[in-house]
C-alpha cells in the first residue's frame, strides 16, 4: 500500500477544526510567554518594558528592569517553551510507539538514566554543572541504548517496554544507593536536582538546547504518517509499507536525543510528557499531522505557565518546577478516573 493510502487510513477522530486550534495555541502560547516575562518578584509595565529594549535606560528603574528581562526573564521564558514543546512532542511520539496514551519517554529508560548519570556526577566528582549536565546526557543515552538492545530480541514493544521497566528498576536502585552513600549537601544538591528547575536558563544554554531540540522535532512530525499506522497495529502497518523495527530505533532514539539534553539541563519535570498529547489528543483526535505540533504549542504554554506559577507562588522564593507540574498531573489522571473515561 503507498503512503496516500496511509493518510486515508489516518485516524478519523478529530473533533476540531486543527488549524484554528493550533492559531488559538499559538497566541495562546505567546500571551502566556508575554505574562511570565513581566511578572514576578519585580513586575515590568509592558510599555517600559518595550521601552527598555528599545531605546536604552532612560529612568531610575530602566536598568534593573533591562537586567532582568535579558539576563533572566528572557531566557528561561524561551527555555521554558523549548523545553515543554520538546517533552510534549516526544510523550506523542512514546505513546504512539506503544500504542498507548499513558505512554511517556521514560517508560524507556531517558528519565531514569539521566537521573542516574547527575547523581553520580553530584555525589562521586565536585565539578557542579559543568559536570552533572554531561553525566545526565550520557545516562539517558546509555539507558535508551541498553533497553533498545535487550528489548530488540523480543518482537514487537513488548521487549522494549519489559526492558524500559527493568532499566528503571536498577536505576532506581543504583540512584538509592548512591543516596546513601552521598553527604548532607549533597542530598540537598539531588533533591533540588530531582524536583527540577528552570533557573539555570541562559542565552549560552538557549543557543545550543533550542537549535537541537527544533530539528529533532521537525524530524519527529516528519514521521506523522509512521505514527498513524503503528495505531492501526503493527501488522497492517507492514501492511502499508513501514519496517517496524527501523521505525521504532528511529522514534526511540530521536526521543532520547531531544530528552537527554533537557533531563541534563532542568533534572526531573514529570507529567508534561504524558498529559499535554493526552488533552491534545481529546481535543483532536489521533492524527499525528495534527496531533504533533499542537502538542508542541502545548507544551510550551503548558511548561511557561508552571515556571511562572513557581515564580510568584511563594515570591521571593520559587518553587521547583517538577513539583507544580506533578501537582496538576496527578490530579488530572484523577479527575480522568472519576469520570470513567476510557484510555
């Protein structure tokens, strides 16, 4: 069967009309980005904000405003969009490969080795980010690897899934263990690191993270069509033409390639994976033409929303991240349950 015919078989489950949902996403998108730079500890009119980067400081309170847009608000608004738009994009991708919307990318192993490999980095060397971003990198491709190796031997993604499980369980263990071991500032280090942030946000960090993160989900909405059919099920996918086993290495080691570098630089945020292609989803169906981008406008709303709540919750403090995230998340599956819904 020839890909036009996969198209036809995509999905018939939207119930609205995508491209206005994805223009009501994006301004959506923008208005909140526009909220999260000007409000916090120290809150900037628009005017003077455009001002400011307009025309220089000009007034008593123009250059601290400046600062703080440029040095601070900026970036980590910009990394927050990077950073929900990637991991939303990639739990579609997870549950797509899986076939399951409870589907998320650590079920194979990116979150947990990440998070082994930053453990190890904080409590073994004393080298902070610099060392602790590259260990958790390196986690989360070793782990993606290994469960790609062992799951590979049991046909379908079943392997897989069995191998995702099993990597997370010896991570968890080898994470408890290095707790153990680690000291009282150390334990504060991986608390923080596990509970998420966004405040190590720079235009450095930005500058080799957004380039990244935009090709490897450009390439992933290229696979709209792969994702459809593995819906459908894996044999009339073959069917249609796709050799399952190039397409499942491809998606899962795409996914690990956009969420390694992010687990490095923000430590755990959970739930947006899992929940934003989930609301996206009961909105539009499961065509992943439609399904991918909208859930990438989605999770950077989503993501920019929840570091601005941790923001100005508790100001001058911030919360982490991952906790506000896990605080709607959880209850969102909750709320799901109540009403009976069908996964």
């Amino acid at each position: 069967m020839s890909l036009a015919k996969a198209d036809r078989l995509a999905p018939p489950t939207r119930r609205a009309h995508p491209p206005t949902v994805l223009i009501g996403l994006g301004i959506a998108a923008l208005a909140v980005a526009l909220l999260a730079a000007l409000s916090g500890a120290v809150h900037i009119p628009l005017a003077d904000a455009l001002r400011v980067l307009t025309t220089g400081a000009s007034q008593p309170n123009d250059t601290l405003w400046r600062n703080v847009l440029l040095d601070i608000r900026l970036p980590r608004v910009l990394f927050a969009v990077v950073a929900g738009a990637a991991l939303a994009i990639s739990g579609a991708a997870m549950q797509a490969l899986f076939r399951n919307p409870l589907a998320e990318p650590g079920l194979v192993g990116i979150s947990a080795g990440g998070a082994l490999g930053a453990v190890a980095a904080i409590v073994l060397t004393t080298g902070g980010f610099i060392v602790t971003a590259p260990a958790a990198f390196a986690g989360s491709l070793l782990a993606t690897a290994a469960a790609y190796a062992v799951g590979r031997r049991v046909p379908g993604v079943a392997g897989l899934l069995l191998a995702g499980i099993a990597i997370n369980t010896v991570a968890g263990s080898l994470i408890g263990l290095l707790t153990y071991m680690a000291s009282d500032a150390q334990l504060r280090d991986l608390t923080f690191w596990n509970m998420g942030s966004l405040a190590g946000a720079s235009w450095s960090l930005l500058a080799f993270l957004a380039p990244w993160t935009l090709v490897w989900s450009l390439w992933l909405m290229r696979q709209w069509r792969a994702m459809n059919a593995l819906l459908l099920g894996e044999r009339e996918a073959q069917h249609l033409g796709f050799a399952l086993v190039t397409v499942r290495y491809k998606l899962v080691m795409a996914t690990a390639l956009i969420v390694g570098p992010l687990v490095a630089a923000t430590g755990g945020i959970g739930f947006v994976g899992l929940v934003v292609p989930h609301l996206v989803r009961m909105t539009l169906g499961a065509d992943h033409r439609w399904l991918l981008p909208a859930s990438m406008l989605t999770g950077a709303l989503a993501l920019t929303l929840a570091d601005w709540l941790a923001r100005i919750v508790v100001i001058p403090a911030e919360l982490p991240i991952g906790l506000v995230t896990s605080l709607v998340g959880g209850p969102f599956f909750l709320w799901l349950l109540a009403r009976g819904r069908r996964f």
